[in-house]
C-alpha cells in the first residue's frame, strides 16, 4: 500500500506501482532463491564441478579438432559429458524446491496485483503492437484503444528482465557449461 500511496499524485502512478511490486518480488524472489540454493555448499561443489567439467571437455574438443582423435580420446569425452550431464541433471532438480517456493510467491502477487488493477489500463504503449501481441497487452481492459497496456502484460515484461538481470547483478546466472542455460539450450549433436 505504500507504493500506491507514493505514486498517487503521479500520471503513471499505476504502471510505476507495478514495475515497484515487480522489482520487490524480484528481490525477495532471489533471497529465497539464496536461502535454498546458493548458500548451500552441495550447490556450490555441483557448480564448481559443472564449471570444471565443461572447461574440460571445451579443451578436449579443441585439441581433438587439431590432430586426429583416437578412440580412448572419444570414450573419455565421451565421460566427460556424461559427468557433465549427470551433474546438470542434479543441479536441476537441487533447484526444483526453491523454485516452487518462488513459484508461489509470485502467485499471490499476481493475484494480489490482478485484484488491485482489474479491468483497468496501467500504461500506454507508444505503438499499436502487432495482433498477438494486443490480445495479451489488452487482457481484462475494456474499451477498443489497441495501445492501453493492462498489469498483466506490464508486470509479466517486468518480471523477465528485472529478475534477469537482478540475477546476473548478484552473480546467480547459472554455470558457464549448464545444460538449458539459455531459452534455446544447444541440441545435443550425438542424437542426430
């Protein structure tokens, strides 16, 4: 409530209230994520071995590409990225329990936030968006202007890049050689 009384007086003192409560969450979302996750030491020895892991197998691959491979070359790479999929696999489901915590969390702020500014326009976009970007700026808002943005749509933008980023910022970004650690992870060539 303090936000709201703070922007109150402002033009955009809906969409500002949103990008707060979203900065917030992102905040108290990565404590709980330290909590659980990254203070731990079981984390830290499965990313350590992560990072040791992929170093390894990056300087395998490059010296395997500048003379000819033989075969105890190829099984102990072949190990190499087993180790490095194993402990992938169990850094994924270390993470799994601190991501439904976080997962709840912005739960009830979304619900919180979707009972504050229902069925009203938090912001305006400075451009009409194209047709399936619209029905999901314009969720729950009545009217016909294409460039009304609902909370929804704003707090969902807000929340990827400022918990992004935030996780970067404090070094949480995950290790250099996981799998998936990107939106598009790497396909694994062995399975073409």
């Amino acid at each position: 409530m303090a936000a709201t009384t703070l922007f109150a007086n402002l033009k955009y003192s809906d969409g500002l209230t949103v990008v707060g409560i979203s900065v917030c969450t992102a905040i108290v979302c990565e404590a709980i994520s330290w909590v659980l996750i990254y203070r731990t030491t079981s984390y830290k020895s499965l990313k350590s071995s992560i990072d040791k892991a992929s170093k390894k197998l990056e300087t395998m691959k490059t010296d395997s590409s500048i003379n000819n491979k033989p075969k105890s070359k190829a099984k102990k790479m072949d190990r190499v990225e087993t180790s490095l999929k194993e402990s992938n696999r169990d850094l994924s489901l270390f993470k799994f329990k601190s991501g439904a915590v976080v997962a709840l969390v912005l739960f009830v702020v979304f619900g919180l936030l979707n009972s504050l500014f229902e069925g009203k326009a938090v912001a305006k976009l400075p451009f009409v968006p194209v047709r399936i970007v619209q029905k999901m700026s314009h969720r729950g808002l009545q009217g016909d202007d294409p460039t009304d943005c609902s909370m929804a749509f704003l707090y969902f933008l807000c929340s990827i890049s400022i918990r992004t980023n935030l996780q970067k910022f404090l070094g949480f970004s995950p290790p250099r050689g996981a799998a998936g650690a990107g939106l598009f992870p790497m396909p694994d060539p062995k399975t073409n």
